[in-house]
C-alpha cells in the first residue's frame, strides 16, 4: 500500500494547508503514474527530477 503525499509529508514532519493538498496530491499521483512498475529497471534510470523554478512557469 502506497502512502499519500499528506501522509509522507506529516512523517516528515512538513505541516501543508489544506487549500494546496489537492495541488500535491494530484502531482504525487502524476509522479507515481510516470514511475510505474519499475520492478525490472536499472535504479539509475528511474530517477525523477522536480524543479520549482520561483515567479512562474518560464523556461530559459
């Protein structure tokens, strides 16, 4: 059984509002959809990258 993105966080010790819960846990599930079984993959490529680039959703 996987655990939630709220759950994860509250054993981190990461207090979240409840208004961006939705936000995380829709991100967590994509996250997890895009590892999917990676029972027979080498562990160097199943690495995933998150990055939050501050002031938007800009690339340079």
């Amino acid at each position: 059984m996987s655990l939630s993105i709220q759950e994860l966080l509250k054993n981190k010790g990461i207090e979240v509002k409840e208004a961006h819960l939705d936000v995380l846990e829709a991100r967590w599930t994509g996250m997890q959809a895009l590892r999917g079984n990676l029972e027979h993959v080498k562990i160097d490529d199943a690495d995933i990258g998150v990055r939050n680039i501050p002031g938007g959703d800009h690339i340079e």
